[in-house]
C-alpha cells in the first residue's frame, strides 16, 4: 500500500449553490456562484489558484466540451484546467485531481469545481439522444436494453436480489428501503439549499408509482441543476488562511473490471466498486472499524437500494443486516452515523458532476460546525461516497475528510 | 428428381391474437361485419424478418448449420425496399457467408417459388441443401376487409437432398399479372380490388387450374392425396373449391384462417408444415400457393418423417398465444397511430462501420469463450473476464443466440420509453456460462421471476427513422412448458 495522501492537501473554502430545477440559471450563473462563495470562504484571491479541475457528465446540454467552459466563465488567468468525467462520479474525479496536484507539489493552490446543467433539456431525467449513459461505447446504442438511461431499471434489479437473498418479502423490502428515503425528506426538508424539501410518509413512499420495479417514484433521486466548489491547498499553509481547515484523510476510486457484468461471480446484492474503494480508503485513512470511527457521511443515494447497500459495502453494517440498523434509525439525524445529512441526492438533488463536491459541502460544513439545524455533534471523521454507473459497471469513488 | 425434398421445417406464429370480433367493435361503424375467429398478429418488436429468423432456428434446432448452402427468403413486406434481408436472415442464423441468397418478393406464391427454386439449387453441383423461409406481416388499413383476413407468421423449410422427409415428386406452375393486391412505392397499406372480383377471377379459378394441371401433368387422381392445401381468403369460397375439384372434406387441409388469418407469401409454407405434421410415411400431400396465378407442388412423405424432432410444434406454437385486447394498441404496435413514447423514444443515428464489423455480435448473439479457462462472455472479450484467468486472445468464438439461460435478476422500467410499457430487462446467466443483460419480451413484468428458463429471439429493438435503418437485436423469452 502507497502512503497515500492522508493530510497532505487540505480544503479552505468551498461552495454550493441551490440546486434545484434552475429554470433562469444558466451553467455559467452555476459555476460564478459557487466559486465566488468558495473564494470567499478561502479567503483568497483568483489569482492565487495555480490549477483547476472541472468535472461535469453531458457536455451536450448548456455546457459544452472541454475544460474552457469553467476557465472562460471564471477568467481564469490562463492556468492549466482540465475537465474530467466519471459519470456521477465526475465531481469527486474532480477533486482528485486538484488534490494529486497539490499533493504532489506541482501546486499549492487548486480549484475543483462540478457542475450539471441538465434541466434545459426540457423533459425529466437524464440527457438522451446522442448521449451514451450506458458505458460500453456505440455499441452499447445497440446491443443494451434502454441504453438511453437504464440507471432505474438496473439498480432496481439489485433491490430484487437484495430482497430474494436475505428472504424478504417485497413489501418488507420495499418497506425498509421507505424509511432511507423517509430519513432523506427529514433532513433536506431542514435545508435551504436542497432542491426537494418536504417531509414524506413511508405510506407516501409505499404508494407512489414505480419507477422500475421493485422502486417507486420516492426510491428514486431526481435530476437537478447545481455547481459545487472546493479549493485546495497544500496541508502546511492550510491554517495561515483559516484555523478550521478540514483535511483530505483518504480519497481512492475503484472502477469495474467488468466481471460484475459479464461473469456469474457477482451476486448483484451489493456494489463490488463501492467496497474495493471502501478498503482502500480505510486503510489511506488509517481506519481499523468503519463502524466505531466514522462520524457521519454523504452516501451515491442515486436509489434507495444503492444507499442500503452501500451501508454494508462500507462496512458500516454487516452483511444482510443494513435493515436492522435502519430500523434502529442509526443512519438518521440524530442516530449514531447520520447519513445524508444535507438530503442527500435524494433531496438536496442530483446535478451528476456537481454531486461530488456537493457532498464534501455538507461534511465540510458539519466539520466546522456550520450547519445550522443539522449540525451533527461533534463529528470527527466524514466520508462520502461518489457513485457512476450501475452496480455492475460501476466507478465508485470514497472520500475521508476530518479536522 | 427422386432424393431432393424437405429434410427439415420449422415454423413462428407470433404470441398475440386480436379478434376479428375486437376488430369489429372498433371499426364495425365503418365496415360493418365480423369474419369468425382470431388473426395472429406480430408484437410491436417483430416483423417478416425476425418471424423468419424465429422459423429459422427452429428449423435449424440441432442441424448442422454448415452444411446450409443457401437462404431464399419469401415475403411481400420486407423491412428493407433495397437491401437484402435474406442476407441479414443468414447472418441471424449464422450460416457460412460462402453461400447464395436471395429475396422472393412481392407476389404471394413467393413461397413456392422459393421452394422449387430451392429444389432446383439443390440439383446443382455442391449445394446440399438450402433453407427457405417465408414470412410476411402484410398491413391493412383499418376498416378494410383485408384487416379481417391478413394475419401474420412464419414458416422455414430446409430443401436438400439427404434425410428427406417429404420429396418433390411434381409441379405446376401459372403466372398472371392479376391486380388483386398492390402496393406501389409509398403504398404503406395494402391495396386491393374488389373482394368478389378477386375472388371469382382470381382465387376461384388459379388454384382450380393449378391444382388440374398438376394432375394433368402427373396422371393423378384427387383420390392419390392424402391431404392437399391452398390458402384461404374466404372460408367458404375455400371449402367450395375442394369440393368442385372432388376432394373429400376430410382431405382438405383445414386451412388456418380462423387461428392465423391469411399469411401472404408465409401461408402455403406454414400449411405445408401443418401437413407434415399429420403426415404418415407414403403419403402425398399436395400444396398449393395462390398469387399472381399459382403453383401447386406435390410432395411424398418417406419414413423419414418419423425421425422428426417434436412433431407438434405448429400445434404448440398456436397454443402459446396471448389475446390483444386493445384495438388501439394493435394499431400502435404496428405504427399506424402515432403515440407519444416520451423524449427517450429519440435514436441515435446508428454507425454502420460499427453494425458491419460487429454484425456477428449483434445479430447472431457471438460472444466469446476462453480456451484456457472455459469461460463463455458476451460481448466478445479479448481479454478473459474470468478474475481468475484474464487469458490474453485465447478466446474462440461462442454463439449465444442458440443458448437457453435463467432469470439472474429482472426489473420492469416504467421510465423506459417503449410502444408497449413497461420495458422488461434482466441479467441473464446463458447454460454453460456467460451473463449479460437483455431485455425481455413476449412476456410480463407480473409473472417474472428470478430463476425462469428463456430462450432468446431476434427482434426489432429499434427503429432510426431519419436514417431508415431497422436496429435487429436479441431478447429474451421466459419458456412456458
């Protein structure tokens, strides 16, 4: 195991906009707000960044490709900007790269930024058409069933083995994944910034139409419009810009072989990039029992069922028994490890590459003991967990940050 | 020409039925009066081609497919005006490209003609059999009488000269410009001249004169056959001919008309099929097209036809049926009303280096299998995707398309556009290894289960309109039995 980068890079500001369906906002109205409040909240002036990240998925809607949409929109003054893209994950992809350049002495300061504009689409969902969600290229067009967007259907068959492997009915299965997205509604319901803030009935999740089945409408997150910022700097000047730093504990991707979808090895009831990721992170962050050590965290709560899974991929809860703990409310506000604190995609929203960084917000925020009504007590370790693809052609990405 | 015949068949009925009753209800202010029973009519991902491909392989079931040298396909609604589908049908089935195709087009005795070209190739020096498969799905506009009569299916008969089941033993043929049916250019629907006239000029006096003339040239008796059969476009102008040439009832092959409807170019095929089915060992079968004049053939069963795998496939195949009890939905599927299937319903404009370079991936379902680890994967890998093994270009190839599998897991996605939601997918573990995700049809979502047995068909999975290009891929099928 490489040394990793645990408190080599900190982050001294960052920022979020509303997300939302941003009807009057366009992606360059998305990117100016969250950076200025993230220069602001570093304390630092634009020129003081030595290089910048941009992590979106669909170029095609407002966007545009490259990485001259952020570097122009900002004026940034003619430093290296690179856009990358992991599906959802594309706004921890992001931060990666401005902290493995900082990391790595090639800067001192650098921005990550994610942004999404997809509401000018002008129907619900996620970009079609000349888009290619599923990951598997052209051919994908041809050869995969809804290549268009097969996320529901596709983590809908994980709820389906899920349920069948650990014996339950699907109302008791559909039941437990109702209160994940009871517990979500609560806490965005608390946020100004979330896109969906309204307190649901686990009746109302029960009730509503399906998505794919076994997922109903209230299993599923939306898509939204947002940008989210972080700037990094290296971890010794971290406090001659602010006495709170919150610093990088662990950052590892891990991305998909293709056995989960081409060999009969996986099981389909949980995300195998999730926990190779999970692994690394630990160990990066020196975590010997997730479970005991982590405070809190943001989790790729895309689905309700990717969120259950990911309760044991993390190795929070055992195998099979991410219900029990749900029942206890262990993830819940004022449970023992809160989950989605801000809402979660679920209810803060899903702008895809903006997601990541959106999520690191709210464990920044939580850090440094800002979060208003929700702040979590005394938390000392955050994680987030940055999910793309579907559970057998996924990239997952987790992050450890604390003080 | 002893020794040259049918050495296997196989025939495709498509899953629903519409009621002719139903067809009244919805237009009978229009044309008033109902024919009796039930046309079978394709699913919104089918047409003549995969009705063909599905009759194809159950022709094939268990033949060597490399001793295929020849596809002639029959049909009067091809999905292409220009380019050939019988190519595409042998690319389905994955017969050897070292091999003659062609389409027999645009007249309803297509079929025959494609059976006694057929026979004749067979004569040629290095041609051991070729296959024949006739299909058609022809549309009538709604209210017309054609929408009572046509219905729509598939039939494959494989001609060869070595274990024949039925041989040729005679021909008659006759060719007429009749203008019963046309369709010119941008004709979507089927015309047709006036029901009594195509009736009493055309239909009442072609199969007569074929069916004599056969006899003529042969010194037969209607006595000498234990069955003989021609289409049906009215059931009683059907039961009269027999009769008027002297058969008896009970040697008048019952004709389909009320289980199936008229199939085209398709109909004397699957009726030969019906034949087989009942045939015993010495028996004389006669069949006879009707389109654009006529064409009886005469065929001897041989003891042969007791090797047949399952002779009950037709029997089963109008068994498994599902009713379509919407009209409008009928009409949807086959794309005369336009409905609103939502943004996604968009296609990407297809790449045809790609379709081209992968065509044995996409439409005979190739994958790949390593030699050194045993492991089957679609799509075709060159790297092993077994974690165990990642063997470097030690694959072969592996066809999936004839594989049975089971259920891994399943969804039904009510977000998916699709004409007939919602969109049935699941991950799919083939016998013998491999998984991928297909999606289902011919099925649904309520009855689905994880661990059912499919096979997989060929279906239309999409349609890029503003490139006129049909995208062909396969689905799964849970099996009933």
């Amino acid at each position: 195991m490489p040394e990793g980068i645990k408190d080599k890079v900190a982050i001294i500001g960052m920022g979020c906009t509303k997300f939302g369906e941003l009807w009057d906002k366009s992606a360059e109205d998305l990117m100016v707000e969250a950076f200025q409040e993230a220069l602001e909240d570093a304390g630092i002036e634009k020129k003081d960044i030595q290089a910048a990240w941009q992590g979106n998925q669909f170029t095609e809607v407002n966007i545009g490709h490259s990485a001259l949409p952020l570097a122009t929109t900002l004026k940034l003054p003619f430093i290296p900007v690179t856009r990358v893209e992991n599906l959802c994950a594309s706004g921890t992809e992001a931060l990666r790269g401005a902290c493995y350049a900082v990391a790595s002495g090639a800067c001192d300061i650098a921005l990550a930024l994610g942004v999404e504009k997809v509401k000018d689409l002008g129907f619900g969902g996620l970009p079609r058409a000349n888009e290619d969600i599923v990951s598997l290229g052209t051919r994908g067009r041809v050869i995969f069933p809804n290549w268009v967007n097969p996320n529901p259907g596709m983590f809908a068959m994980m709820a389906i083995k899920y349920f069948e492997r650990y014996g339950l009915s699907i109302e008791e299965g559909k039941t437990a994944l109702a209160k994940v997205s009871v517990k979500s509604h609560h806490n965005g319901a608390l946020n100004p910034k979330a896109h969906l803030r309204r307190e649901i009935t686990v009746e109302d999740v029960l009730n509503a139409p399906i998505i794919a089945w076994p997922l109903g409408l209230f299993d599923s997150c939306g898509v939204s419009d947002g940008a989210a910022a972080a700037i990094l700097v290296r971890a010794d000047m971290a406090k001659s810009f602010r006495p709170d730093p919150v610093y990088i504990k662990a950052l590892q991707v891990a991305t998909e072989s293709g056995e989960s979808l081409m060999y009969t090895g996986y099981d389909y009831t949980h995300v195998e990039t999730t926990h190779r990721a999970a692994i690394k992170a630990y160990q990066e962050a020196g975590i010997k029992n997730a479970r005991e050590e982590i405070s809190m965290m943001e989790a790729h709560d895309c689905f309700s069922i990717t969120e259950l899974v990911t309760y044991e991929d993390l190795m929070i809860s055992p195998r099979g028994k991410a219900k029990e703990d749900i029942d206890a409310g262990f993830f819940e506000l004022d449970g023992e490890i809160p989950c989605q604190p801000d809402g979660g995609l679920k209810c803060f929203g899903h702008p895809i590459g903006a997601s990541g960084l959106r999520m690191l917000y709210e464990m920044y925020k939580q850090l440094q003991g800002k979060a208003g009504p929700r702040q979590i007590k005394n938390p000392r370790l955050g994680l987030t967990h940055n999910l793309g693809g579907q559970p057998p052609l996924s990239i997952c990405s987790v992050c450890i940050v604390g003080l | 020409m002893a020794g040259i015949g049918i050495s296997a068949y196989g025939v495709y009925i498509p899953r629903y039925r519409l009621s002719r009753k139903a067809i009244s209800a919805a237009m009978g202010w229009l044309s008033p009066g109902a024919l009796p029973g039930e046309k079978a009519v394709a699913n919104y991902d089918e047409d003549s081609l995969t009705m063909a491909v599905a009759a194809g392989m159950d022709c094939l079931m268990g033949a060597d497919r490399a001793g295929v040298d020849g596809l002639y396909f029959a049909s009067t609604t091809f999905p292409y005006r220009e380019r050939e589908s019988a190519a595409i049908i042998a690319t389905a089935l994955d017969l050897s490209p070292n091999i003659r195709t062609a389409d027999f087009a645009d007249s309803l005795k297509a079929g025959t003609s494609a059976i006694l070209s057929a026979c004749d190739s067979v004569k040629a020096e290095g041609v051991r059999s070729i296959l024949v498969c006739g299909s058609d799905y022809r549309l009538a506009k709604p209210g017309s009488p054609q929408e009572m009569v046509f219905g729509d299916g598939a039939a494959a008969l494989l001609l060869g000269n070595s274990r024949v089941i039925a041989s040729l033993e005679g021909w008659y043929s006759t060719s007429y410009d009749f203008p019963d049916y046309r369709r010119s250019e941008d004709d979507k629907f089927v015309r047709a001249v006036e029901d009594r006239f195509v009736r009493e000029e055309g239909y009442a006096k072609f199969i007569p004169e074929a069916i004599l003339g056969l006899l003529r040239k042969y010194e037969l008796e209607t006595k000498d056959f234990a069955k003989v059969a021609y289409p049906c476009l009215n059931l009683r102008e059907h039961a009269a001919i027999g009769k008027r040439l002297g058969f008896q009832p009970s040697q008048i092959k019952e004709p389909l008309f009320t289980a199936i409807g008229e199939s085209g170019a398709a109909s004397p095929l699957m009726l030969l099929v019906a034949m087989l089915e009942e045939a015993k060992p010495g028996d004389n079968i006669l069949l006879t097209s009707y389109g654009n004049g006529a064409e009886a053939v005469l065929f001897k069963v041989t003891g042969e036809i007791e090797k047949v795998r399952d002779r009950e496939r037709l029997k089963k195949r109008l068994a498994f049926k599902k009713e379509l009890t919407s009209y409008e939905k009928y009409l949807a599927f086959r794309g005369i009303i336009p409905v609103e299937v939502g943004p996604g319903g968009e296609v990407a404009p297809t790449q045809l280096p790609l379709t081209w370079r992968e065509r044995r991936v996409i439409l005979a379902l190739y994958g790949s299998k390593c030699q050194r680890c045993g492991t089957p994967q679609y799509p075709p890998q060159r790297i092993c995707v077994n974690p165990d093994c990642g063997a470097v270009d030690e694959m072969e190839d592996y066809r999936f398309s004839d594989k049975r599998g089971v259920v891994f897991s399943y969804t039904a996605d009510h977000v998916a556009s699709s004409i007939d939601p919602p969109l049935l997918y699941g991950m799919i573990d083939f016998d013998g290894g491999g998984r991928f995700v297909f999606e289902f049809t011919d099925y649904e979502r309520d009855l689905l289960k994880v661990g059912m047995p499919v096979e997989m068909s060929l279906r239309r999975k999409y349609f890029d309109k503003p490139r006129g290009i049909h995208g062909y891929f396969w689905k799964a099928i849970p099996i009933r039995e």
